[in-house]
C-alpha cells in the first residue's frame, strides 16, 4: 500500500512511517515542522517528507492517509480528505490493524517514566535474544532508532494517554491490546484534554478492560488513583511493584546500585548509569514485565548493567570550563522534582543550575503553576524561559526569592544563565520540545 501520514514528524507517527516501510509500504508523509532529529530517520528510510498541509497532496493519491492526533478540523489537507470521501484512519489504528495484531503486545502506560521503561523493558528483551519489535517515543540509545518492527512475536509499546485522533477521542492506548501492561503512575496531566484525574482513570479502566485474562497488568502500588482504576473491575492477573513488603527496588545514586528485592529480601543486584528513585522504580516494572515473557530477574539485571538510557533523558550535552550540561525532556511538576532530586543524590553539594520551559499543553495553561516552586526545590538557581506564556512566570516562582529568574527573551536567558555558571555547576536544562536550541548555545556561550 502507499499510506501518507499527516503530522509524520512527531516521535509516534514518525515510528509508525517507519514500521509502515519496514512492512513492506509506500510511505509519504507532511508536517508543518519538517525537522531532526525525526526528519533525519525518516529521509534515511528512503520516506519523502513534505512541508505544510496542502491539498495539494491529495494528488499523490494515497491508499489511505494516516491522521496523526496533532491534526485539527480546520487543517486544509484533513478538509478536502474529509470534502472528498477518501480513506483515512489513526495512527494507533493503523498501527493495532497493520502491527499490532497476533503479537504480544507489551504496553508502558502512566504519567511519568513510560519512554525510560519501555526502552528499558525492549533492551532487557533484546540483551536476552528475544528481538522484540519496539515503539517508543524517544530514541533508545542502545538501539538508535525509535521503532523497529522486529520479526518475533514480542513487541513493546509506549502506551500513551493522550487522545487517539480528531475523530476519536479515546487514548491512544485503547487500540494496543497488549498482553504485558505496566501501569507505572498516574496523575493529572493533559489539561487540555482531560477534566480531571477521574477522567483519565476512566481511560486507564478502559485500558483494563482489554487485557486478556492470560495477561499480566504490572502495577504500582504506591499509586492511589491506580489502585481505584484496578477496583472498578479487573479481570487479568496484577502484580505490584513498589510495595513496602512486595517487589521494590533500592540504590544509591553516588555509586550507581540497584539492588530488586521482593518480601523475602534481595533477589540480585547490578550497577547501572541511572539515577534517581523513579528510576529504580521503572526499572522494578521493567524487570517484572520482562519475567513475564520468560527473561529470569537474574538476566533483567545483567541487562539493565548495560542499559544506555534514551536521548534526552539525563543525556550529558556537553562539558565546558567544568560546567556540565544536561538535556532532560522533564515537563510535567512531578517530573521536574524526581529529575533534579536524582541529579542532587548524584552530584551532592555542587551547585545545580535548572533551566525550563512550560511548554507542554497542560504547562501553557497554567494548570500546575502553583506546584513549580516546590518542584524547583532541589536547584541552587532556577531559570524559566516565559515566551508566549499566558500567566505570569514571575509571580508563580515569586517564593523562590532571588533563586528564581525568568525571562521572556531566548538570548537574555542564556546571558543570564552563563553570567553566573561557574566550573563544578550543573546545568540541567528541562523542555519537552526543542528549547530554541539553548543546550547549543549555552556551550557555546560557556566556551567564550
């Protein structure tokens, strides 16, 4: 078939073109940002990628387009698609129908850590000769690329909460069936979409709903709203992680142990690169869902010794005159606090510099203003870029004191934040976007 994707760019329609070609398939694809690193796989894939939303494009005639779920009515090529009667399905329709099918699906879903779990969950299978099939929103560095559609019946999936299509408002998820599901967190995120934190539980039993009694839902028991998702009815076998008396993981960040214990004390150990408790968290889910194919706990840990962690995930952009400059794709309140309290147990009494940008669509809104204070605790300094913000930055981390500075200009922003830098400091920068290319220009700026 010839399938033309819109809003291919995007880490998931991006992996899905990819898997689209590995199948066999004519892929074309649009986007009003045509740009890396996304762009860079899918030329190399032998993919056309065209700039923007025409109609013009309905003359390459497709067997079908495949509507990514950052498409609106109102875009013009969705219009004379949806004017002209042509075929059109989701991306995680596509994908469930076309990939999906016959295997054993295994999903990561929850507010925080699903991309480090499933690239942890995929290399765990991997380093154990099991090949799996994988798409993550994010690149594993152990594999380098972000999907790959494998040739064995294991496939792992980020399992995504956020709304299929413009047509179907469900979770991506609900279209996933999977087999292995890990629930690692739940809290309120995706403002934009969601009422409240009912609304996506509802989305979560949805989920639930799907799984096979033959399944395995790995949970965390440290989750309330998941356990209130699990007692509206469960019909599939659940095992708990981060249970005081159950399976849990320990570890300390200065000299990189982890240690998985169940209620009958330590099961294995190894030493990793990771840091921070929701780490040690993930890979517990990890672990338990790799047993569940039939990768030993002992295997999982020799695995996870060699696990290199996702791009932009605590990935070190770069060392200059003894500053360190980190690239996190940290967001979301919750995320920011684990994030530089993971980094705080690693580096100790060193100064942290934090520079972060609220740009998701729950961020914009302003919805969790009110917790960035406190989730900026563990930073020396903290510096918010507020372009195009609609609220006032200032005012939220006003309880900051002189540790807060924001600014609404990219180049002010990072004169103020290297006017300070000095050798020793950590420089974590969190966006979950592009940040304007500030990691650049900030080691370019240290290296004057």
């Amino acid at each position: 078939m010839h399938i033309h994707i819109l809003g291919i760019c995007g880490t998931f329609m991006g992996g899905i073109a990819q898997l689209a070609v590995a199948s066999g398939h004519r892929v074309t694809g649009c986007d009003a940002n045509v740009y890396p690193p996304m762009s860079d796989q899918l030329r190399q894939a032998g993919i056309e990628l065209i700039e923007g939303f025409s109609s013009e494009q309905l003359a390459l005639a497709p067997d079908v387009f495949v509507v990514g779920n950052a498409i609106s009515r109102g875009n013009p090529l969705l219009e004379a698609i949806l004017d002209r009667g042509l075929a059109y399905v989701s991306g995680p329709q596509w994908l469930a129908e076309n990939v999906l099918q016959g295997r054993w699906v295994l999903g990561v879903a929850g507010t925080h850590g699903k991309t480090t779990t499933s690239a942890m969950l995929a290399w765990i299978l991997e380093d154990a000769g099991l090949a799996p099939g994988f798409l993550i929103g994010g690149v594993p560095l152990d594999f380098g690329v972000s999907a790959r559609l494998g040739d064995t019946p294991f496939f792992v999936i980020e399992a995504d909460e956020y709304d299929t299509a413009f047509c179907d408002k469900r979770s991506k998820f609900i279209h996933y069936r999977p087999r292995t599901a890990i629930l690692n967190n739940l809290e309120f995120d995706h403002a934009d979409i969601f009422a409240d934190l009912a609304a996506i539980e509802t989305q979560f039993h949805h989920l639930v709903r799907t799984m096979p009694a033959s399944g395995l839902i790995v949970a965390n028991a440290g989750e309330a709203s998941l356990e209130r998702v699990l007692q509206r009815g469960c019909w599939t076998p659940v095992e708990r992680f981060n249970a005081p008396n159950g399976y849990r993981t320990t570890g300390d960040d200065a000299d990189g142990s982890l240690i998985l214990h169940d209620a009958n004390g330590e099961i294995g150990r190894c030493q990793w690169q990771l840091t921070g408790d929701h780490n040690r968290a993930n890979a517990c889910a990890a672990l338990l869902a790799a047993r569940h194919v039939g990768v030993p706990f002992a295997k999982g840990l020799e695995a996870l010794a060699r696990f290199a962690n996702v791009k932009r995930r605590m990935e070190v952009r770069g060392v200059v005159n003894g500053v360190t400059v980190y690239d996190d794709f940290a967001h979301h309140p919750t995320a920011l606090a684990t994030t530089l309290a993971g980094l705080r147990r690693k580096v100790g009494a060193a100064r942290i510099l934090a520079v972060f940008e609220p740009r998701s669509n729950t961020m914009k809104l302003g919805t969790m203003k009110a917790l960035l204070p406190d989730s900026l605790r563990d930073a020396d300094l903290a510096f918010c870029y507020a372009g195009n913000l609609g609220w006032d930055a200032a005012a939220a981390l006003a309880p900051l004191g002189e540790r807060a500075i924001v600014e609404e200009d990219l180049a002010a922003l990072v004169s103020a934040i290297t006017a300070v830098a000095r050798p020793g400091d950590h420089l974590l920068v969190m966006s979950n976007g592009g940040f304007g290319g500030i990691h650049h220009k900030l080691l370019e700026e240290l290296a004057r």
